[in-house]
C-alpha cells in the first residue's frame, strides 16, 4: 500500500464533472509529479487531500489513516503548499516558522533548532527577522516550503509551487525540493513538463477527471519509446535528400520516415538490429554521416500524446 | 484543541501589531471622556449659541451626574458598540476569505481553537474598551459632579458588556456561513435590524436584549428594575451560547 492512497475520488462543480474515480497511489520516499492542465482538477485533489474539501466519492487514506472532510488527524502527516500560501504578514519568518511549530506541538527547543536549520535550507537567512508582508512572491514560496517541513511531515505537498515564479525563483524552489526528497515523500503538481523531468520519479497525468499516464516515469519512457533515429547528412542537397528517403521508406524494417529541415527521422523496429542495416545502406550508397542520434521519448511528447 | 496557546499567541500579537488594542483603547478613551464635561457644560454652550431659550424645559438647567451617566450609557450602546462590531467582525471572515487559516489548519490546528478564540479576544477587546469608557467617564463624574452617586452603575455598566457580547457571539457563525471578508458583521447586523423592528411590538418588548443597551441607564435613578433586565439578558445570553456551538460545530465541516 501506498503512503497516499488515492481511490475513486469524485467531484462535481455545478455542471463540471472534475474528478472522476479518480485513483492513483504515492509510494514512500518518491517525489511524485501530478501533471495536468490549468483547471484540470489537481488542487481540487490536494485541497480533499488536506480535508479542505469535500470529495462526493471515494476515499484518501495517508499512511493507512482515513482523510477525513474538515477537521482530519492525518493533517498531523502533512506539510501543504498551496499555489498562492498566504501568511499573517505582520509576522517574520522566525515568528511564523516557531507559530506553525507550536501548533503541531513541538517544544521551543526543537522550534528553534528546526527554524534556523529551515531558514538556512531555503535560502532566506538575511530577510529571517524582516516582516512577511515585504516578502516577494519567490520568497513567500521559499517561506511556504520551510512552513510546510517545520514538523518533519511524512508526505509533502506542493500546488504548483513554480508556476508563478520567474525562471531564477523556479530554479530555486526545485533545488530545494530536490534537496527534501532526502527527508520526504513529495507530491508535486505543475503543469510545467520540464520541473517534473528534473526532479520527479513517478508520475500521474491528470485528464478529464482521471489518470490518464501514470508510474515511473523512466518506466514509462521506456514503454512509450519509438525507437527513432534522427540523421543528417552532408553534402546531400533538399532535393537529393527527397530521392533518399523515397529509397528509404522502401526498406522493409523503415516503418515510418519524415524530413525536419535537412534531418531525416526514421522509425525502425528496433534500433539495435535496424540501426546497423540502415548504415549500412548510407554506406553503400556513399554518403558521409554528419550525426546520428537515437531520439528518447520526452514527457512533453507523451503527455501531449496522452491528453490529445 | 490542537494549537489553542499557539493561536491565541498569534491573535494577541495581530491585535497589537495591526493596531487594533490602541485603537479601542482610543476610540473607548474618546467616548468616555466627552460624558461628564458635555453633560456638565450644555446649558452654557446652547445659552452662548443662543439658543437656550428656545430649549427650555428640553435641558435640564442644573446638570447632575446622572445626566453624565445618561450620555455615557447613550454613546456606548451606539457608537461604541458599532466600533467594537466593525473592528471585531471582519476578523474570522477575513482570515477565512485570504485564506491565512489554511496553512494552521493543515498542519492540525483545531478548528474549535480558531473559532473560540477569535471569540474571546473580541469579547476581550470589548472589555477592555469598555473598561477604558467606564473608568474614564467614572473620573470625570467624579471631578465635574463631586460628591454625587448614582445606583446600579457595575450593573448597567454590565448589561452594556452582555448586549455587546451577545452581538459579537454573532460573528464568528456569520464568518462561517457566508462568504467575503466582511461576511463576520451580516448576522449581527441583521439580528440588530430585526430587534429594533421588535421594539416596536410592545408584547415582545419585555424580551428583547436591545434593553440591555437602551434602558440599562434607568436602572441609575430607579426608573427600572433589576428584574426587567432577567428576561432580555436571558435571551441574550442563550442565543450567544446557542450560536457560539453552531458556530463550532459548521466551521468542522466548513470548506475552505
């Protein structure tokens, strides 16, 4: 079983079905990427996941424990981060990091160790003892991940935490997200392709309500592989290059070949056996090799492959 | 009661940093010093604006401390009860709309903590304020109107402090059930609508806890009795605990 436990959760807004059975399940120590477009329902899912909301059906179990709507003891197991964490302003970092402390009930000793060893991890030593309210946006994220590890949670969960942020303040965040995988089990939702690709493992592509891609991720590229290769060649002019793949594409194991300016993609069955045939044609046909290149899947291409 | 020290910290540190102790303290400062001297020096204003004549009868030509009294009990069970009412009822509704209670919340504050809290400082800044009027006023009586006493004043004074409790035990049920950041002042606002109404039917008016506020002062000169005031405090105090519970028990179950 899974640290969360997502099953055959339902929401409906009004006339919008955004949850439909949904399922999927985070394992312990995985920093789990949940994909989907903007409104596709993933804070929707965090917010029934923290007891903010009421799912219609189905149930969340953390660590075994049921989530209940409302009032929940498996908050205790959580640190949130919602897309926009608000804070009381007229606190500063010290102050709010020791108040989210002595809400969970840690004593004063362990607020301090842990508040100092936080500030330092996220970066915000200079500003610690400086009023929230003149934070900047990137800082207020910073803040809100020290928040949300201040009593040592068992899963962390993070709402777009880089969405809003400049490319400087999203290389910040998934470098301290990248150091908390050390600590935790992170569920991290973005729509951003590139954040998931540099730090998460396991994977959940939200769409119409369901998962519609979901597991390791380099798992999932390997099953999803097209075994392309990309070409090119010198000295072959456009039209040259056209004869080519003509001759190409009547090869037997060139299952589909296309022209992207002067490189050549060619799909084979496999590119072990088919690769050494294939240059063994440019070979003969005495053409002199500029590069060649097996083509790995990207979550960009899957994920627009799934949600088409 | 998960968190309940640590939230009542954090209210008592808002109150004082956001102003909100130094501004009741102000406000109730105000309203308690303008009775004795107003009361004491009317007749001489109205005579050196020269209207006097035309009030005769209307004023009464000898203040005494009552009088002091009567626009004590007057100003606060108005503009002192608005005050508190617009600086207390924003203050779950607030929080609630910006959404600063999520990241407490989700780590296991109790909402029972947030919403008896919230109660007892406002009931807390309310006291102070009136406080601060009470003994403000009681000086400047006592220097203005030497030697002059008037009956029952703790207890007027304390029916003022009920009708104002009962009013703000209306906030935090308000705060829950509709939305916006002002959403906390509906309920009190539409209970005291619907109790000045009710003053108009003299067979409920026995009842109505706005007595509490309006003829409290008749108890000073004897024109009222202790016993008038069982019935509209009862009603005061019972619906203040009924809606404090309802209060507690939808804001469990609330979505945020």
């Amino acid at each position: 079983m899974g640290l969360l436990v997502v099953d055959s959760l339902s929401k409906r807004f009004k006339d919008l079905q955004v949850l439909d059975q949904l399922s999927f399940e985070v394992e312990e120590g995985s920093v789990f990427g949940f994909i989907g477009k903007n409104g596709s329902g993933k804070t929707t899912t965090m917010k029934i996941i923290t007891g903010l909301l009421k799912a219609e059906g189905g149930q969340v179990y953390i660590k075994g424990r049921k989530v209940e709507f409302g009032e929940t003891p498996t908050n205790h197991l959580l640190g949130y981060l919602p897309d926009v964490p608000e804070f009381y302003s007229f606190m500063n970092a010290y102050e709010y990091l020791s108040f989210c402390g002595r809400v969970t009930g840690m004593n004063s000793t362990d607020i301090d160790r842990k508040a100092t060893e936080l500030i330092a991890l996220v970066g915000l030593q200079d500003s610690a003892k400086r009023r929230i309210r003149g934070y900047s946006r990137g800082m207020k994220q910073r803040l809100g991940i020290a928040q949300a590890l201040v009593h040592d949670p068992v899963l962390l969960i993070c709402d777009e935490p880089t969405s809003a942020l400049d490319p400087q303040g999203r290389s910040e965040i998934l470098a301290i997200l990248s150091q908390v995988r050390e600590r935790t089990t992170v569920l991290f939702s973005t729509h951003i392709l590139a954040d998931v690709e540099r730090i998460c493992d396991t994977v959940g592509v939200l769409n119409d309500g369901k998962i519609v891609l979901g597991g390791n991720l380099e798992r999932i590229k390997s099953t999803h592989r097209r075994d392309t290769i990309a070409l090119t060649l010198d000295g072959v002019s456009l039209a040259g290059l056209d004869t080519l793949a003509t001759e190409l594409r009547a090869l037997p194991f060139v299952e589909r070949l296309s022209l992207q300016g002067m490189a050549m993609l060619v799909d084979v069955k496999s590119v072990q056996e088919d690769g050494q045939q294939l240059l063994a044609q440019l070979v003969e046909k005495r053409l002199t090799l500029l590069s060649y290149q097996v083509i790995e899947p990207t979550l960009e291409n899957l994920y627009l492959d799934v949600i088409a | 009661m998960n968190g309940f020290s640590a939230f009542l910290s954090k209210e008592l540190l808002q109150a004082l940093r956001s102003m909100r102790f130094l501004i009741v303290v102000a406000a109730f400062l105000i309203l308690g010093l303008m009775n004795a001297p107003l009361a004491k020096f009317t007749p001489q204003i109205l005579e050196l604006a020269g209207v006097g004549e035309m009030l005769e009868g209307l004023i009464p030509p000898t203040p005494v401390a009552f009088d002091a009294w009567a626009q004590f009990f007057s100003n606060i069970a108005q503009m002192g009860i608005l005050a508190i009412l617009l600086l207390c009822g924003p203050m779950l509704s607030w929080e609630k709309s910006k959404g600063t209670l999520v990241l407490p919340l989700t780590k296991g504050l109790g909402r029972m903590s947030v919403v008896l809290i919230k109660f007892i400082v406002m009931t807390l800044l309310w006291t102070l304020g009136l406080l601060v009027a009470s003994l403000v006023s009681w000086g400047c009586t006592l220097v203005l109107f030497p030697g002059e006493t008037v009956e029952y004043l703790a207890l007027g004074i304390f029916l003022l402090w009920l009708l104002g409790v009962f009013l703000l035990a209306l906030v935090p049920l308000s705060s829950v059930l509709f939305r916006g950041s002002m959403s906390g002042l509906i309920l009190p606002g539409a209970v005291l609508f619907i109790f000045l109404i009710a003053l108009a039917f003299p067979n409920l008016i026995s009842w109505n806890p706005l007595l509490l506020g309006q003829n409290s002062v008749l108890l000073l000169i004897g024109a009222a009795e202790t016993g008038d005031f069982l019935a509209p405090s009862l009603v005061a105090g019972i619906t203040a605990i009924v809606t404090l519970v309802a209060a507690l028990i939808s804001f469990r179950k609330a979505a945020l």
